[in-house]
C-alpha cells in the first residue's frame, strides 16, 4: 500500500469522526433543547392554572361562570377564585369529622334557596366600619370591615347577608396551599357555584405591586370584572393574585384558625392536592355584625 494511499484514508476516517461528533453534539443539544421547552409549556400551564382556579365563581345563574385564571395568584377563584381554579370543580368536603386541635365536628352545612333581585341600599354614615364574626366549629373568625366610602356596595352586601343568615351553617369549600393561600366560603350550594340574586361593582382593588393580598386580607371572589356576590375568601399568609379581587375586610383575630385548618392541608381525593376541599372540614356556623360609628 503506498503511502499517499494511507494518508488519504487517515484524513477520511478523521473527517468521518469529526463528522460524527458533531451530530452527536447536536443530537445532545436539541435533546436538552426540547427538555428546556417542555419543562417551561409544564410551568407555563401549572402556573396559568392556578392564576386562574383562585378565585372565581362557578357555575351561577347571578354570577358568571368561573373563569380559569389567589391567584392566586391567583386561584386566591368566586367561583373558583381570584380567577381561581386550576382545574375543575372543587369536592365538597370528605368527612365532618373533627382532626386538628381545637376544631369540633362540622355540622352539615345547608344549601340557601333566597335570593335577591339587586343590591341592598347603604344606609350607613360616611366612614362607618362593619365588623364581622364569623363563628365556625374551628373558633371564631373576626374581620373588619373597611370603611365604606371604600367599597360601599361590597361592605353594605356582606354585612346584609350576614344579617340574613345567608352564612348560617354554611361550608368554607376551598383551600389552596401552593401559589396562592387562601380559604373560600360563602358559596350558598357549598360547592363552589351560587349568589345571592345579584352581583356587584368591582371596588378598593390593590394598586400595590408584588404581594397585593397580604396575610390577613379578605376579598370578593369573582368569575371576571363586575361579577362579585356573596364568595369570598380569607388570605392566610402573603399572597400575588391579579388586581381584580375587591377587598372589603381584615381579620383582625381568628386568623390563626385559618392557618391551622390550612396546616390539614387539601382532603385527599381531590382532583390537585394543593386546591380542593380542606381536609379538616370548616363550617360558618353563624356570622354576625356589629357598627362602630365614624371618627
């Protein structure tokens, strides 16, 4: 074999394995590419399902259908939260039974029937402040109102409501422990769907920026702008949800029975065991007001 034939098979057989390196470089790459691509769409729908599960209302003949968006963050969905509701339909709670210190058993909470054709009229002074109490079979919930010239419609409904027995033995259905940290209630079926008859105006919207429903916040949920009725939900540590979620009220004690039944966690069952049913069943057992005048 001459030499000049030896040399050339030896370029060859370099270019071939250069030529192979590459591939396989590539081959690499568009592997770690697309393992790049489908770890962010998974974040992308994780985290758009729970901006949108939080904090809406779903399925009511006086509210809109809950839209998928605390809160989220979101999530806090009415219906399901602010926008809330990563996926589906939130269970009713699994068992009455009582697991975590200082809760009783939950009575059976009851579906309310009466409605209303529109808003109630603020009859209160300028500046008056509603505080709320809210007793459940985990101790007492108590939340101040803001003052109303800041959310007169929103302030003036609950404190109605409350007035009416529309709470009475009725079930906090949804917790949400990732993302977004809030406990739901004032669903009249319990569930998730329902109003009182009527809806209200968008009011006292957080302008802050970063976390907008601090620890201690109460607010409206809604399924989109201008759709309020009587859901709401408690945030029980710091919390990023879109700055569509009226907030009426801070609880100012009792937010520790919030915390505890969060610290349950979701009732096993649920369809994403970071939003469902709170494992340790909390019901509204009776909610009452009281005014302080202005100034």
């Amino acid at each position: 074999m001459s030499s000049s034939n030896k040399r050339e098979r030896e370029i060859a057989r370099a270019k071939y394995e250069r030529q192979q390196q590459r591939r396989a470089e590539r081959a690499i790459k568009n592997r770690r590419r697309n393992q790049i691509i489908a770890v962010v769409a998974a974040l992308v729908v994780v985290v758009g399902g729970v901006l949108a599960l939080v904090l809406t209302n779903r399925g009511s003949d006086d509210v809109a259908d809950g839209v998928t968006s605390p809160s989220a963050t979101a999530s806090p969905s009415t219906s399901a939260s602010p926008s809330t509701s990563p996926s589906g339909s939130v269970s009713p709670s699994a068992s009455p039974s009582a697991s975590v210190k200082g809760c009783t058993t939950a009575p059976e909470p009851t579906v309310k029937t009466q409605t209303w054709t529109s808003p109630p009229a603020d009859t209160r002074p300028a500046g008056a402040q509603t505080t709320l109490t809210l007793a459940t079979n985990c101790g007492d919930i108590v939340i101040e109102m803001v003052p109303n010239q800041k959310a007169p419609q929103t302030t003036t409904s609950m404190a109605f409501l409350a007035d009416q027995g529309f709470y009475t033995d009725s079930d906090c259905f949804r917790l949400t422990t990732s993302g977004i940290f809030v406990l739901q209630c004032g669903s009249p079926n319990n569930d998730g769907t329902g109003g009182p008859g009527y809806t209200l105006p968008d009011e006292n919207l957080p302008t802050a920026t970063g976390v907008n429903y601090p620890e201690g916040t109460v607010a409206m949920a809604n399924g989109g702008p201008g759709t309020s009725g009587s859901q709401f939900f408690i945030v029980y540590k710091d919390t990023t949800l879109p700055a569509s979620y009226t907030i009426w009220g801070t609880v100012v004690s009792g937010l520790d029975v919030v915390q505890k039944v969060a610290e349950a966690g979701v009732a096993q069952g649920n369809a994403n065991p970071n939003d469902g049913s709170p494992a340790q069943p909390i019901v509204i057992t009776k909610a009452t007001t009281s005014d302080k005048p202005a100034g």
